[in-house]
C-alpha cells in the first residue's frame, strides 16, 4: 500500500501542481521588458505616419524646431527651479490635462485622459508591474506644461550639438539660430564622445518636465524614470541616432524605453475608456507610489 503522504493519483496531483504555478504566475505578473501582446494585431504602417499628417502636426514641429535653442532650454531649466506652478495630486493632474488635445500626435484626437488610460490599460491587460501601469498613466502629464503658460508642447531632440537628420521634418531646423553656430552645429558640439544622455540637454518638453517633477517625489523605479524620460526621443530610441554621445549605462535605459514604447504608441484608438470604472483601481496605483500632493 502507498504510504500517508504518497498521493494515489498522481496525474491529478500534477495537474493540481501545475494550475498552482500558474495562478502564481499571474499573480506576480510579467517582467517589464517581455515583449508586448497586445499590439499583434495591430497594423502598425498606420502609426506615426508624418508624410499624410494634418497641418497642426507639421506646424508644431516647424515651431518646435525652430525655437528650441540652447539658450531657451537654459532659461526654461531656470524657470522650472526658480517657481512652481501648482500643487496638487497626480489623478487632479490628470483631469486638468483633459481639455488638452497633443499637436503632435498625428494618430489621435482624442483627449489625454482616453490616451494615458489606453496606455495603461494595454500594459495591465499584458500581465506587465504595477509601476509599469502607472507609468503608462502618467507618462505624458509633463503636457501640463501648456496649460502653465508654456509656449508649446515641446518634443524631445538634443541641444548643444548638429541636429540629426533622423528627427522628424529636419529641413525645418534651418531656421534655428543653433544651426549655424560654429560650435552647436558640430556632431558632438559642446558634449564628449560617449559622455552619456544623463550629461546631455535634451529640449525641454513634457518628457523633460515631468522626470523633473517625479523623480524626488515618487518612489518608481529607474525604468520608470528611463520610459518618462525618453518615450518620445524616437531619433534615438526608434532610428539610432545619438549613438556616439551613449554610454554603457544608456544601453540598459534603451531596453526601458523600448519595452515602453509600443503600449504609448499602439495602444491609441478611438474607442472611449470607461473613466470612472477604472478610477478606483489607478486611485490605488497612484498611492503606492505617489504623496497625496505634488509640487508640480
């Protein structure tokens, strides 16, 4: 006879065993940087198509482009340590970026709060960490920067050295004074080779702006901070430029901003969130890792 503590139908044991290890594995969700699912299907030709965008797209890179100078991003940096321009929660945040619509999205027009729940809502739906969800939440309320008195919502490109020509409507860099400064316009400009992007100006926008404003105020992870950071620098993280100014350190950061990536991108659609069912459940997210209050 079988011992006590030998089962007498093992097949049935193992499978106990097995849906055991799968409900732990669900439970502890997947590693942030496994590659997306829920984005299969998607035709992703239709996406970041700036050859068919709207006149406000063009627009807002033409200004952008022109305007972001040096000077303006040493001005702009001062600016944000010299006053705050309010204090308030991050979900008080997120209603106040409802009314705006981004002038550089050519693959939406829906409000913000639709995005950053889009976002979000893909990264929960793959299984992907609590910090990770949040992160897609709150990834571009930097935006709020318009609503301060900003000129624009600015885009990322680096400051202080030649612009690349894998930067979106590059021609339109033509009428930025940097561009013909005997020094800016130079491939590695005021910067070493291979300094790293923690020593390099990016322009200041709403990447910029809210790794500012979260990064001595939350306690999210350095991938967190990496995705905020960087998720609209596509020269560098989608065409390879900027590679001589990278260093070790940037590899890892890269991998961060990739795993990102397509959840801010592909996630976009014009279906509608359903804002105050999912309320709650990013309500608690954002008290795991946020103050109730921010200084923005």
């Amino acid at each position: 006879m079988p011992s006590a503590t030998t089962s007498q139908n093992p097949g049935r044991d193992l499978d106990a065993t097995s849906d055991a290890i799968d409900d732990v594995n669900v439970m502890k969700g997947k590693m942030w940087n496994e590659e997306s699912e829920f984005d299969e299907a998607k035709d992703k030709t239709k996406f970041r198509d700036y050859e068919a965008a709207c006149d406000r797209v063009k627009n807002f890179y033409k200004e952008q482009h022109e305007k972001q100078t040096v000077a303006f991003n040493i001005k702009a940096r001062v600016d944000f340590k010299s006053r705050k321009r309010a204090r308030m929660g991050v979900w008080e945040a997120i209603e106040l970026l409802n009314t705006l619509i981004d002038d550089s999205d050519p693959d939406t027009s829906m409000t913000q709060i639709e995005h950053l729940l889009q976002t979000a809502e893909a990264i929960r739906r793959d299984g992907k960490p609590e910090w990770m969800q949040l992160t897609g939440l709150l990834h571009d309320l930097g935006k709020l920067l318009l609503l301060f008195g900003s000129e624009g919502q600015w885009d990322v490109v680096v400051v202080g050295c030649k612009f690349s020509d894998k930067i979106i409507y590059p021609e339109t860099f033509k009428s930025n004074p940097d561009y013909y400064d005997a020094v800016y316009s130079t491939e590695y400009g005021i910067y070493k080779p291979h300094c790293g992007l923690d020593n390099v100006m990016l322009s200041w926008g709403h990447d910029e702006y809210l790794y500012n404003v979260v990064k001595d105020q939350s306690t999210l992870p350095a991938e967190a901070l990496a995705m905020i950071r960087y998720h609209s620098f596509y020269p560098w993280h989608r065409e390879g430029a900027y590679a001589h100014l990278m260093n070790e350190k940037d590899l890892q950061v890269l991998e961060a901003v990739k795993a990102f990536n397509p959840y801010d991108l592909y996630s976009k659609s014009d279906e509608p969130c359903k804002v105050e069912e999912l309320r709650p459940y990013y309500q608690g997210l954002i008290a795991k890792f946020f103050p109730p209050v921010l200084d923005w």
